[in-house]
C-alpha cells in the first residue's frame, strides 16, 4: 500500500477528480492524504475515503515555501 498526497487548489479539481469518482479505485488501495486550498468549500462526502485531509497555508504565509 502507497503512501499518497493530493492536492486541490481549485475548484474545477474538486469536480473532476472528487465528485466524479475518479479516485474511488486509488482510495481503495491506497492510503492517500487529502491537501485542501482553503478557500474552497469540501462537503463531507467529497472528503470521505481519504486517510486524513489538510488545509494548504495561504500564498501570503511562509510555510507554503517549506512545503
């Protein structure tokens, strides 16, 4: 099993990988982590199936540089 990290900074990726189930085979063998621009609205099904899910530090804050 892999360790994965996906990230979503935009509203056009929720649509085409959460709400279309593009991801339902990798979530099911895989552990992936869920990293969320936190500007964006997730709904509690959209994040369901991932290990655990992240906020992005805004562009304004350092830490985005580190990550």
């Amino acid at each position: 099993m892999a360790k994965i990290a996906l990230i979503i900074s935009r509203n056009e990726y929720l649509r085409n990988y959460l709400d279309s189930g593009a991801l339902q085979h990798v979530l099911t063998r895989h552990e992936v982590t869920l990293f969320l621009n936190p500007e964006l609205t997730v709904n509690s099904t959209q994040k369901s199936g991932f290990q655990g899910v992240k906020f992005l530090p805004t562009l304004l804050n350092d830490a985005i540089g580190q990550f």
